[in-house]
C-alpha cells in the first residue's frame, strides 16, 4: 500500500488564551488551505473566467521557503511566514485587466490577512490568455490568432 506524504505544515504562530504554562498551543495551517483561500478569492472576482490549466513548478532557488502548487496557482511561505502567491488566469474580453490585477492583488492580500492572519509579500497576477466570448475562442500569449482581412 503506498503512503500518503505528510503535508508539509506552516506553523502560523501561538493563539489563543493563555493557561498557567503562558499559552494553549499553536495553530497549524497546511499549505493547501492558503491555495484553497486563493483559489476562492480569485473565482470570486468578476472578469475572471477561471485559474490556467498551466501546473507551475516551483521556482528554483530560495530552499528556505515552503511551496505548494496546484493548477494556476502557486504559493510560497517564508520563514517569517510571509507568502508570495501567483496566480496565472484566463480573464474575459471585456475585463480591464489593469484594473483586475490591481484587484485580486489587494483581495487576496486581504483575504489571507483577515483569514489567517498572514502577510502578502507579493501577490503577481499573470494573464494567461483572454476568453473572447460565446464563440469559446481564446488567445493566448503563447497561441496568437491571427486576423485576416
């Protein structure tokens, strides 16, 4: 029988009332709960159509740092448990894409403020491609259409 790895944990900080011995414990956050808290955030918005199909891996470099991934999403948490998050999405036509980035960046640092208490040290917005409408067509950076006349 093959084992499930253990999630890696983010230990966020100590919480709670304190006892005689000066707290209660800690409170564990696992890496898909932030990606879940994301993902949510980022659907909600308007103009977005959904998260890329693209997997990310993780970047290299920086082995102080904690990722996790999962379609259109990465997360990274540092030691200081701060997180850099990015998010690669399909947004639709008639969205000002300017103006959703600039959104889901204080969104989503708000909602992993207000949810868990974690700093958002960047938040990077990748546009994927664009879902010009009914007719299911799509561009994409990598794909361009090409117009005839």
């Amino acid at each position: 029988m093959k084992q499930e790895p253990e999630p890696t944990e983010v230990i966020t900080n100590d919480y709670g009332a304190s006892n005689d011995s000066g707290h209660l414990g800690h409170v564990t956050i696992v890496p898909a709960v932030l990606l879940s808290i994301v993902r949510q955030t980022v659907l909600s918005q308007p103009g977005v159509v959904r998260l890329s199909s693209r997997n990310i891996a993780r970047r290299a470099g920086n082995s102080k740092m904690r990722s996790a991934s999962a379609k259109g999403l990465r997360i990274e948490i540092a030691q200081d448990h701060s997180v850099g998050v990015d998010v690669y999405l399909v947004v639709s036509g008639q969205t000002n894409m300017r103006e959703l980035a600039e959104t889901l960046q204080s969104e989503i640092t708000r909602a992993l403020q207000t949810m868990v208490d974690m700093t958002a040290r960047e938040v990077n917005v990748h546009i994927d491609a664009v879902d010009l409408g009914s007719s299911g067509a799509q561009e994409t950076a990598t794909e361009p259409r090409t117009h005839r006349r």
